[in-house]
C-alpha cells in the first residue's frame, strides 16, 4: 500500500532509485521507462540521479576485506545463529 503522505517529487525519486537498484517488477519498469519517454522532467531527474550513483561507483575505492576480518565475522556469526 502506498503512503498517502508521499509528494508526486518523493514517488518519482523512489521509483528511480527502486529502477536503479533492480527493484521493479518487468511491469513497472516499462511502465516507468515509458514515463521517462513521455516526461522530460522525470527524465531530467532520473539521469541526474544515475550520474551520481555513476559518480560514487567510479570515484570510491573499491577496498576488499581482509581474509582474518572475514573469518573473525564467520567466526561471530556462527555463535549467534542458533542451529536448526
């Protein structure tokens, strides 16, 4: 059910950032690339919205955890998860 409190401004950046992300069913995204196509303005946001995360992507270091971090979080999960 869709909050009600949501502006038009505030769906449109939830359905990109849903698009973005692989969220929508095949559905929704024609029916949203079809919005985009019909509606500069969304389209204005939309390409806004994917040049930052385009951004953030290529300007972030992409650092990988070490194997004693990775084992050491293993380690601590196994101990929480109680067994089946």
């Amino acid at each position: 059910m869709r909050d009600q409190s949501n502006s038009p401004e505030q769906e449109l950046v939830r359905k990109v950032s849903m698009y973005l992300d692989n969220e929508l069913s095949l559905e929704a995204q024609i029916n949203f690339l079809q919005d985009l196509q019909k509606n500069p303005n969304h389209r204005e946001i939309f390409d806004k919205e994917r040049s930052i995360r385009k951004l953030i992507k290529n300007n972030l270091p992409n650092k990988k955890a070490s194997p004693t971090l990775i084992d050491s979080i293993k380690e601590k999960i196994k101990y929480r998860i109680p067994p089946v």
